[in-house]
C-alpha cells in the first residue's frame, strides 16, 4: 500500500484527473490507511525517494488544486510526542499529493477533513470551468485552419522527379535542396482545397468525374492557374485514351505522362473519402493538375536574376508577393484571394477575359475599369447593380443573387455617407476587417464557378452562398441540393402560345432534375 501511495507522483503522465481511479477506495479505507501512515513515522519517511517529493511539488504548483488545511493532533496542551506526530504529519504531505489531477488522488489524503473536501469539492476542482483565452485561441485558430494531411499521395522524390523532367528541368540547377520539401509541404494545402471542393460537388450524386475536378480547379485556382492546369488535365486524359490496349502492362501514369502516381491519388480520394464512386479520369485530372501547379508555382518563384538561387526562405518571400499564390497556400480555411501579404489588393491576370466576360465579348467591348474589378464593399444596391452591369459576367445574376451579395458586401459607412447623415450612426454588430473581404471579381469568379457546374443559365442565391463560404472566414452553408435551380422567364409579350411553351420547359427540366 505504501509503495502504491510513493508512486502517485512519479506515475503521472499527463495533468488531467483520472476519474476511475478515486472509486477503488471508500473514504473509510482512505482514512484508516492514512493512519496507518501516520504510525509508521520514520519507515516511511526514508522510504520516500527525494524525487517524489520534488515531482509533488512540481505537480502542486502546476495545477491550481486548493490546498488542504493541516490537520492539527493536538489539543491545547503541547509536548514533544504532539510536535513530533505534527511534523511526520507535514512531511507526509510533502511526499503525497494534494491535487485532484493525482491518479490515486483519494488515496494520497492522509486525514479526514481533507477527504471530506475532496468529496464535497470534487467536481469543482477536477474539471476546470475557467477557459483561458489562450485556451479559445488555439481552439479557434485550429477551427478555421486546413486539415494537415497524414499520408500524401506523392513523395519527395515524386517532386523533384516532376520538376527535373518537366518546364522546370532548365532551372532545377537554380533550385536548392532545402525547397523541395517545403514545396511538398505547400502543396498538400492545394490539394486539400481541391479535395474539400470537390467532396461537396460530388456529394449530390454520389460519383465524382473529371468534371467535378475541373469546376473544383476553377473555383480554388485564379483564371491563368486554373486554365493552365485544365490544359494539363486533357492533355494527359488524351494521352491516356490514346495509348490503345497494347499497353495496358504499363502504369495509368505512364501511359497519361504523369511522373506522379495516378493510383496513390485515386487511393487517397478513396481514404478521405470523397464520394462512393471515383471514376479513373477523375484521379487522372486530379494527378495531372496538381503536377501542373507544382511546376507553375516553381516557374512564378524563380528569381529574376539568373544567379540567385532558389531557397526555401526565398521560396516563401515570393509567394508572399504574389496574388495568384498567396491566398492558395495559406493555412486558413478560407480562400483570401485577390491579395498579397501585406494585405494589398491584387489583380489577376486575365481577370477581364477569364473570369468576368467571355472571349467574344471581351474582342468587341472594352474591359471593365480596373476600380470595378477591385471593388470590395458597396454602400447601396443600385451602386452594387451598376458594378455589375458594367462588369458583364458571363452568367447573369438573378436579383436575388444580388441582393445576397450586396449583404455580405455591403459597408454601413459607405450606406451612411450617401444617405447624406452627418451624424455617425452605431452598428450593432462589428463589420468584417478590410484585409479579408474579397473583391467584386473573386465573388463573380467563384459564383460563375458553381453555375458552370450545373450548366446553369442564371445564378442564384445559393451560388453566392457557396462563394461567401468559400472566401470569407466563418461563413458555412449546406450543399445545394438536387433539384433547386432558379430558371430565366421570358416576358410575356402578348404571345400565349410562346409563354405556355416556356412554362413546359421549365416544368421538363425540373422533372429531368429529380
């Protein structure tokens, strides 16, 4: 019993309280074995190693445990034998803990009124009701950043053997070693934005296709990254139908041209689980497309200048600097697109033709001016129809996508100073900080995304939710389901004949819908 009792301190692992262990004792047997160590005086004070003691003492000041009161054997008369019974007393305590968290922490007390604390204030001392704030910090913090993936389904080795055989084999001389790990590293947070986004346009079905990837490359990757890696997939899906039957002992990758394994990716879309059913082009898109960004990430980081190498420090300080990367590989959950670092505002590229008017219109109209594009809070709707009007997206937005849109972007300064009050007027609610609203451009690139997706004629409201999700931090909304789609009326000019036509078709693509 006493060396079960000399152990309670050097056993400990962790600072949490083990709630099993205090039932294996009443506190009849508690008290009768607390003096039954009191008796045995000096034996067991020499039998306690000093290294319990200073673990007890560590563990007391560690946790905040109310220390009990020293029970005192005397009665008003002293003597010798009641000083030297009240000192084994005090160095019992010394050796045994007094803090809840102890794993045999009823069997440590060595007197009665110290028990019966414990008993009347267990549940106060065991749990801790008193959350720190650099408690809820790390909980938040851990809420709004990305999963860090256990298994990814390349290697080093798989990079650097991507980088020496593709565009960057001319360079790979400039690259040093430290970067290709941390290359890894930041690629994992792509391909887990890719996964999240495909995992939520595939749900509906229950089969995720090559089409499902692509519309997941357009809406996490900028227009120029999104268009190369779209390049890159059909490029490898038609090398791969190509190849004919004659080389079916080869690897998938092999035959698309992929250095990267095409069945640990298929493999880890299973693992995550990503939908029931994975077709193989779906895993062939997926591999070819984060190959392409790896060499498109190492070509916009290269240094100017010829003579400098490529590090990781480097590596880092140029991502910092570019819009189309920065916001991609950040560890936050959400997508902070359209800046750098410094939090400033970055135009994409090809933003006029890619992602806000189509080819045809962009060749007979001129681009919308570069303050329309940029444009993060409005303070009216009219002012927020007009950006649009003159922005052209290639997918009109219905009036109450609009209206949805103007609420997250809508700036109770902006409403104040054009209403003409003078006076400030207190919100009730803090707005969200400058630095993490998006602009004009990324919320129609995004939306336009979601339409695509279904080969939509017209976006909704939803599609403005799922952007809001996707580029504001804090903001989640449910998977669209099957079957809501909002539809474009035409007028009724007079025509009966053309107006019951359009009521049956809309009626038809309801029902092919469900």
């Amino acid at each position: 019993q006493q060396s079960n009792n000399s152990s309670s301190d050097e056993n400990r692992s962790s600072g949490h309280a083990s709630m099993s262990d205090t039932g294996h004792s009443s506190p009849r047997d508690a008290v009768s074995a607390g003096n039954e160590r009191l008796n045995a005086g000096d034996d067991l004070m020499i039998q306690k190693p000093i290294r319990s003691k200073l673990a007890a003492q560590h563990g007391r000041s560690r946790h905040r445990a109310t220390p009990a009161r020293l029970h005192v054997p005397w009665s008003g008369s002293g003597g010798l034998e009641d000083i030297k019974l009240a000192l084994q007393q005090l160095t019992l305590r010394s050796h045994t803990s007094t803090s809840t968290y102890s794993s045999v922490s009823a069997g440590s007390e060595s007197s009665e009124p110290a028990i019966i604390r414990l008993m009347r204030h267990s549940s106060l001392e065991t749990i801790n009701t008193n959350v720190t704030s650099a408690d809820e910090f790390v909980w938040v913090d851990s809420h709004n950043r990305l999963v860090e993936l256990q298994h990814l389904p390349w290697s080093n080795h798989c990079i650097l053997r991507v980088l020496q055989s593709g565009r960057c084999k001319e360079h790979m001389a400039r690259v040093s070693v430290e970067t290709i790990p941390r290359l890894s590293y930041l690629l994992q947070r792509a391909l887990v934005r890719m996964g999240r986004e495909t995992q939520r346009l595939s749900s509906t079905l229950g089969i995720c296709t090559k089409h499902d990837i692509t519309i997941s490359f357009r809406i996490v990757l900028c227009p120029p990254l999104a268009d190369s890696c779209i390049k890159a997939c059909l490029r490898a899906a038609a090398m791969l139908a190509v190849s004919g039957d004659c080389t079916l002992k080869q690897s998938k990758s092999s035959r698309a041209g992929l250095q990267m394994q095409v069945g640990r990716f298929h493999r880890w879309m299973k693992d995550v689980n990503l939908t029931r059913f994975i077709h193989e082009y779906a895993a062939v898109y997926l591999c070819a497309g984060i190959e392409n960004l790896l060499e498109e990430i190492l070509l916009q980081c290269l240094p100017s200048d010829s003579d400098v190498n490529l590090t990781a420090t480097l590596l880092e300080h140029a991502i910092a600097n570019n819009g189309d990367l920065w916001g991609l590989l950040q560890p936050y959950a959400h997508l902070n697109a359209g800046r750098i670092a410094s939090g400033a505002l970055a135009l994409p590229r090809w933003a006029s033709v890619s992602s806000v008017s189509s080819g045809r219109d962009s060749g007979r109209s001129a681009a919308p001016p570069e303050t329309s594009l940029m444009t993060t809070c409005v303070g009216s709707l009219q002012e927020l129809q007009d950006l649009i009007g003159r922005m052209k997206p290639r997918i009109p937005l219905c009036p109450k996508a609009i209206s949805t849109l103007f609420y997250f972007m809508r700036c109770s300064q902006l409403e104040h100073g054009d209403q003409g009050n003078s006076s400030a007027v207190q919100e009730l609610c803090y707005e969200r900080a400058y630095v993490v609203l998006p602009p004009l451009v990324e919320w129609l690139r995004v939306a336009t995304a979601h339409g695509e997706h279904r080969f939509a004629a017209i976006l909704d409201k939803d599609d403005i939710m799922q952007a809001a999700r996707l580029l504001l931090p804090g903001v989640d909304c449910p998977v669209r389901a099957l079957g809501e789609e909002a539809v474009r009326v035409r007028r009724n000019n007079g025509n009966e004949e053309d107006q019951v036509e359009a009521t049956k078709q809309i009626q038809v693509r309801k029902f092919l819908l469900l």
